[in-house]
C-alpha cells in the first residue's frame, strides 16, 4: 500500500506533503480568506495548499 505521495519509513508510512515545507508563501483574497501555500521538495513536481479564515483552523 504505497502511493507516490506516501514515503515508507520503517513499517510506517508517512504522507510527504507533511514531511516539508519549502518557500512558504500566503495570500489572502478580497474575502479576507488566507491561502497559504508551498513547495514540497527540490525533486517532486507537487506544491502543498491550504485554505483557513483565520490561519488557525
């Protein structure tokens, strides 16, 4: 059971989205609405996103 986006770590897997967080950057929209998002590693072609009101939840 592994996928692309899983990283096999002993007999665990890990997501790797959750593994790094490289130039972060956030943005927030005319809603008031934060958008934070990243890069993931220096190899994969994959960026991490988020979405909160309150940067918190």
């Amino acid at each position: 059971m592994s996928a692309p986006y899983t990283q096999r770590i002993g007999k665990r897997l890990r997501l790797k989205f959750l593994s790094r967080m490289r130039d972060p950057s956030i943005l927030r929209d005319p809603d008031g609405m934060f958008h934070p998002v990243w890069t993931v590693s220096w190899t994969d072609h994959a960026i991490g996103v988020a979405h909160s009101g309150d940067l918190i939840h």
